[in-house]
C-alpha cells in the first residue's frame, strides 16, 4: 500500500541522512571526497569543523526520520522531517551546489508524497 510504501522512503531518506552525517563527520578531509567536492585538501581542513556540524544535523534529521518510521502514529512527524529535509534540500540547491536538490530534496518530496497518499489508511 502507499503507507508502507511512503514508510519505506522515509527509511530511505533517513538512511540517505546517516550517508551525509559520516561523510560530513568522519570523511570530509579524504582525499576521494576533496576530489568529488572540487576542494583543496587546504579548503578541506578549514572547512572541516562546519562540515562535522553540518554533518550532526544530518545525523539528527536521520533520527527523527527513523523516529517518524516506526512511531505509533507517526503520520505528523514524518511530514514534520521530510519537510525539513526538503527545505533544507531547497536552501543547500540555492545557496551552495543545485544538485542538493536531486540528491537531498527530491527524495524527501517522493516520500512525503507517498505518504501523503497513504494518509487515512494505516497511521495518519
């Protein structure tokens, strides 16, 4: 059904979240993502610290996402972080690199819409 099929994107977004909370915390200064982020390993260490802290509210996006999932009526909290994740898609894809709005954004949006169509049924 849509409901269990808009939980299931939330997970996936959620997961989507730990992938950017251990890239941003533990892999920024790699040489791989200095590479796939056009950064100097100079640019890396001093952008290190913002990136940990970015990557912390990623990890806290996650956890609500996967609170949301497996909440008894977590109908309200899933709309409530995937449209934090949305709007937080938006602001990176506007203000930093447009892609954010595909990889972060754009997923968040199929998801809130799947869940939206399974409101009703199972635990709106």
């Amino acid at each position: 059904t849509m409901g269990v099929l808009g939980t299931l994107m939330v997970l996936i977004v959620g997961l989507l979240h730990v992938g950017f909370m251990i890239l941003e915390m533990f892999l920024w200064q790699e040489p791989s993502v200095i590479v796939r982020f056009g950064m100097t390993p100079e640019q890396a260490a001093a952008s290190a610290k913002l990136a940990a802290n970015q990557g912390l509210y990623n990890g806290l996006l996650a956890a609500g996402l996967f609170w949301s999932a497996f909440a008894r009526d977590g109908y309200r909290l899933k709309v409530f972080f995937l449209t934090c994740v949305i709007l937080a898609g938006i602001f990176g894809a506007l203000t930093a690199k447009i892609s954010i709005l595909y990889v972060q954004a754009a997923p968040a949006a199929l998801a809130l819409l799947l869940v939206w169509l399974g409101a009703g049924r199972e635990d709106a």
